[in-house]
C-alpha cells in the first residue's frame, strides 16, 4: 500500500513538476508579483528594490518546487544518502534548463535556478533524514 501511495505522489508531482518546466512562457508572466506581500515587504522593510525582492522571491519558489523531488528520491531508495538525492536533483534541474533552451526560447533558462533548484533538493532529502531520525 504505501508503494502505491508513494507511485501516485511521486507522478502527481513530476507531472506538476514537467508543467511548471515546460510551461510555453514563465509561469509568473501575468501574476503582479510585485505587488505581491513578501515582495512589497522586502521593499518596505529590507530596503530591497522590485527587482531584488522579485528575484528572491523566485529563488524560495524555486527551492520550494524541488523539496518534494529530493524527500522522494530518499523515499524510493532508503539506501541512498542525501547527497545522492542533491545529485539526481542537480540532474534533474540541469535537464528542465536546459530542455527550456531548446525547446521554449520565450522562457529563461538560468544558473540562478539550477542552483535554486538544486539546494530544494537538498533540503527535501534532508528533512526526510532527519525524520527517519527522530523516529529511531
């Protein structure tokens, strides 16, 4: 039962996960981010530009969107350490990139987001490291 669960989250999400890479133009292009509340608090609070706060914003969207890929990783292969996680993630983001170049010139291909992504991978293998912990 729990492998059937674990097949039905880990297609969910690189079905979600190949959409939002995929996407014909940048899945943010008309979302008013700047106006969005973390955005206009780093400005009003941190004295970051638009752009600065934006940026940010992107990144932790980006370190978001790859959590679930490095927890799944440790979830199919228990043997595995977090480090391996952090690669296929690494892989994983260096594919979407780079597919994103070819295949969507409209959408921007960045090392921003590979290393975004990548550290989202990391940080999903770590937490189910430090779960499996907690339960021993």
């Amino acid at each position: 039962m729990r492998r059937r669960w674990l097949l039905v989250l880990t297609g969910l999400y690189l079905l979600a996960l190949a959409s939002v890479g995929f996407w014909r133009t940048p899945i943010d292009q008309n979302v008013p981010i700047v106006t969005a509340p973390p955005v206009v608090w780093m400005q009003e609070n941190l004295g970051l530009s638009i752009s600065e706060s934006y940026h940010l914003v992107e990144a932790g969207a980006n370190v978001v969107l790859f959590i679930p890929l490095g927890a799944l990783v440790l979830l199919w292969r228990r043997e595995w350490t977090w480090l391996h996680a952090t690669v296929v993630a690494f892989a994983t983001t260096a594919l979407i990139e780079t597919g994103q170049q070819v295949l969507r010139p409209e959408r921007f291909a960045s090392m921003r987001d590979i290393v975004a992504n990548t550290l989202g991978g990391a940080v999903g293998a770590l937490l189910v490291v430090g779960w499996r912990r907690l339960r021993r």
